[in-house]
C-alpha cells in the first residue's frame, strides 16, 4: 500500500514537472519571456520541496543571470506609430551590440551602479516582498551624458533599451496624445526592456497653454496612470533638460533621481582619455596638457567635448599626421566654442593655452614677428 502511495505521488510530481517544462517550452516559442520565468521560477520550488536542491539552485542561479530574460528582438519588430504621422514613437536598441563608455562623477557613478544592482536582482526582491520601483530618472543640461547612462543601464543589465522621445508622442489633437502614451506603455508591458521616454519634460512644458490646460492635464494624468499600471519588474527610465517644468507628481514616481551636471575638471581629463580612446596621440599621457585643455572645455558638456575631439581626430588625419597633436586640439575647440575665425584672437587664444609662438607662426601661416605682435598687445590689456 505504501508502494503504491509512494508510486501516486511520483506520478502527480512527474506530471507536474512535464506540465511546467511544456509551458516553459511555450513561453520560448512565442517569446513570451515572463511565462518562461514564471513556469521556470515554480519548477525550481517543486523541485527544492523534493529535496532535489542542487537542481534548483541550478534553474535559479540562471535565472538570476540571465539579465535579459531570455528576450529577442523579434518582439520590437512592430514598434508602436502614431495615427495621424504613422510614424514610428519608438526605437529599440540591442545592448549586444554595443559597449557604451562613460566616465561620471563618483557619486553618480555609485547611483546608476546600485540602480544595475536592482534592476538585476529584482525577481530576488519582488520574492522577498521588498516593495521597489526599478525607476530612474535623469536630469540636468544637456549633452551631459543622460542618454549614455540609459545606454549604459541597458547594456549592463542585458535588457534592450525602448527610446520613446516624449516630443514625438504629441500630437496637434491632444486626445490623441493621450492614446499615444498608453500605445507605447501597452507595447513594453509583458516584454522584457527599459522604457527609457526621453525629453520627458514635452508634456510639462505644454501646460504653459493656459487655453489647452484642462487637456494638457487629462494628458499628465493619462502618463501618471500609465506609470503607475506598470507591471511590478517593470523597468521606467526618463530624461528631461528642463526638471524646473516637470510636474510635482511625477517625482514621486521614481525611486532614483539623478542630477547629471557639468563634470568637473578631473571627469573631463578622463572624458578626453576615452574619447580619444586608441588613436595616436602625443599628449595622452601628459597630465599638464590635459588639465589645459579640461579647463579650455571647462563650459562645454561631455557631447561637445566628442564633437571637437572627433573633428581634431579627422583633421589630423586628412593632413597626413601620425598623431593628434595639443595645439590641433586646443584650435579645434577655439573654433567649436568661440565661433569666430579671427586671426588675432586664435594667436591669442592659443598662446595663452602654452602653444610656442613658433608653433603657432606655422599652424596659422603667419610670420613669427607678427605672432609676437599679437601675444604682446594681448599681454599689455
């Protein structure tokens, strides 16, 4: 009789485990990530209550590091249009297929990280009942690196990066705005990703039209309930220029908040390190030269520092040199930040930047005599 108990039990396990690998088996040929961690995440318990432990911890040891949830991008394939344009209010972006370098502030460096930690863990903390919301949102000049930091997020964290620019989902017929909103919160429910709304501050700046504020507002509330509807793992990031504009409600909707300002010296010597990565160059290792120009970018953001490093690199290049020089640098961002072509003023500029007068004679195609002219009226004022 116990035989046979035994044998009964044996058999509900057996069809219970062939049940949760069937639908596991499903959830992967349609894609469906979540029914595969879910039906994965209840074999690995069955199997833990019969004393088979090694295999569960196998299931959720891979479960744990596979950030990605096993998700393709066959499922962003039909990315969400807006009715009235057809255009696309969307772009996917494949952590694969990129390795975003960034360089930050060391106590914005340690916030993104604890959020990589989070976003990574969290199945750990929602079976714990640790009530989180995995929401980020970026905020501060531009060009400072917020879109990077997502790109960064993404990568490190395996999920692939939904990019929604806020400015796109606005239509001229506000009830549609609205409608927009819930078509690109309905597509990245269920699939495994990082809602990232860019420009988030498009809406807020709206309710400036005091005739359209009674819309704008069915439109604040319409994002606000969309947030709020997200799935528990769900993963929100934004991004905003303007935080001034932004709604007092919408604050409360995420868990971190991170200023991304203008870095500081130091970030920038680093920055410039990276940007100019494995190209030639003879200044790379003199810090002397580094600060110089760290202190030239000083008003520049992270964006315009690639910019001018980028067309320092391609004229060097078309001018035949074997490497990227100081002065070639310091003239390009002479070029990118005063905008103004003036002969005096570049020989100025560049002498004050601790470029021999030589050196400068050469690279502007002037007499010495005339460079030394220039530099001592500029030392007289």
């Amino acid at each position: 009789m116990q035989n046979k108990k035994k044998c009964y039990i044996f058999a509900q396990n057996f069809e219970f485990m062939y049940s949760e690998v069937l639908r596991i088996i499903e959830g992967g040929l349609h894609n469906d990530a979540r029914k595969i961690v879910n039906y994965s995440q209840r074999l690995a318990a069955q199997l833990e209550a019969e004393g088979d432990r090694k295999t569960s911890a196998s299931i959720q040891e891979l479960l744990r590091n596979s950030h990605a949830h096993m998700a393709t991008l066959d499922q962003y394939i039909n990315l969400p249009v807006d009715t009235d344009s057809r255009m696309r209010m969307a772009e996917v972006s494949d952590p694969s297929k990129k390795a975003t370098s960034i360089v930050l502030e060391d106590l914005i460096e340690s916030q993104v990280r604890d959020f990589v930690r989070l976003v990574n863990r969290r199945a750990d903390l929602i079976r714990a009942g640790v009530d989180v919301r995995f929401s980020m949102l970026l905020y501060g000049a531009p060009g400072c690196g917020k879109t990077s930091i997502a790109h960064f997020v993404s990568e490190q964290t395996g999920l692939p990066l939904l990019v929604v620019r806020l400015d796109s989902l606005v239509s001229s017929l506000l009830g549609n705005t609205a409608k927009n909103i819930r078509k690109v919160f309905e597509f990245a429910d269920g699939k495994p990703c990082i809602l990232f709304l860019d420009e988030f501050d498009a809406i807020a700046k709206a309710r400036d039209d005091e005739h359209e504020l009674g819309e704008l507002k069915r439109v604040i509330n319409s994002l606000l309930q969309n947030i709020d509807s997200m799935a528990p793992d769900s993963v929100l990031m934004a991004a905003t220029n303007h935080a001034e504009l932004l709604d007092k409600a919408v604050w409360r909707r995420f868990q971190t908040t991170i200023e991304v300002g203008n870095p500081s010296n130091a970030i920038k010597q680093q920055i410039l390190k990276v940007q100019i990565g494995d190209f030639p160059c003879e200044f790379i290792s003199d810090n002397k030269q580094l600060s110089q120009l760290a202190t030239l970018l000083e008003q520049s953001s992270p964006a315009d520092m690639h910019t001018t490093i980028n067309k320092a690199k391609a004229k060097s290049v078309l001018e035949g040199q074997k490497a990227l020089t100081y002065p070639d640098v310091v003239m390009e961002i002479f070029n990118y930040t005063q905008r103004d072509m003036n002969i005096d003023a570049l020989a100025q500029y560049m002498s004050q930047a601790g470029i021999p007068q030589t050196t400068i004679s050469h690279m502007l195609n002037i007499s010495l005599r005339q460079v030394k002219q220039i530099t001592s009226k500029s030392s007289q004022l």
